[in-house]
C-alpha cells in the first residue's frame, strides 16, 4: 500500500512528499519530519513497507515536536523514542495481519463468500489482556 497524502498527527494535518532525494544535513535520509512546515518527506527509493515504516517514525518525530516532548530529550533519546514507537507499531501492524489472515483463511475453508464478508464485518480487533 503507497503511503497517504497527508496524515494527522495529534490533530495536525502534515503532508507526505515522496521525493527521490531526502536531504539533512548534507546527508541523504530515508525520511525527514519538518514539523513547523508539517511535511514529511520520504524518499522514494524504499519498497511500500520500508515506506511504511519510515512514515511512522518521521511521524513519532512529528508527535514529539508537536507535544513538545522532544525538548524534554536530547537528540539520540528523540531517536530512540521514534524507533521505539516504529517497532511497537509494526509488531502490532504484524500481529494483527496475522489474526485477520488466519481467520479469513480458516472461513473460507468452511463458508460460501457471502458468509466470509458478513462474519469479517462483525469481527472486531482483539482485545488486550
Ligand atoms: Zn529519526
């Protein structure tokens, strides 16, 4: 899935440019949060997922700015908080794949398709324990 256009970040409207070069200081990136213009870049070179991934830690950079946490942190504490929040979401993004995908593939083994739609519309996310 290609990222989207823009994304809200605690209620912030921030664009999202995909540009073939992403450049900070004087050093190509794979994604950049500009968190006063309320754009993140990402460079284009990446597969979707590496995408993905890069716009949710330019987005945790995003967050932290806005909420002012990333005052409160230096430089690589920021950094660490991104990639933290980066691996958190993907293990969800991953957990949850694999609940959906699982269940699909067991109702398909036993019901018609109208069945499998009806029973993933009432499906609801698992809850935490
Ligand atoms: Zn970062």
């Amino acid at each position: 899935m290609k990222p989207p256009r823009t994304i809200a970040i605690l209620g912030r409207k921030f664009r999202v440019k995909i540009q073939k070069k992403v450049i900070y200081r004087n050093e190509e990136v794979q994604g950049l949060c500009d968190s006063v213009e309320k754009v993140i870049y990402v460079q284009k070179d990446q597969t979707n997922s590496e995408m993905h991934e890069t716009l949710v830690h330019e987005a945790a950079h995003g967050m932290l700015d806005i909420s002012g946490i990333n005052q409160k942190l230096t430089e690589s504490e920021n950094e660490i908080m991104c990639q933290l929040i980066t691996a958190l979401h993907m293990d969800l993004i991953k957990a949850f794949k694999l609940k959906q995908s699982n269940s699909s593939v067991s109702k398909r083994s036993r019901c018609q398709e109208g069945a499998v739609k009806h029973s993933q519309d009432v499906i609801s996310p698992p809850k935490s324990q």
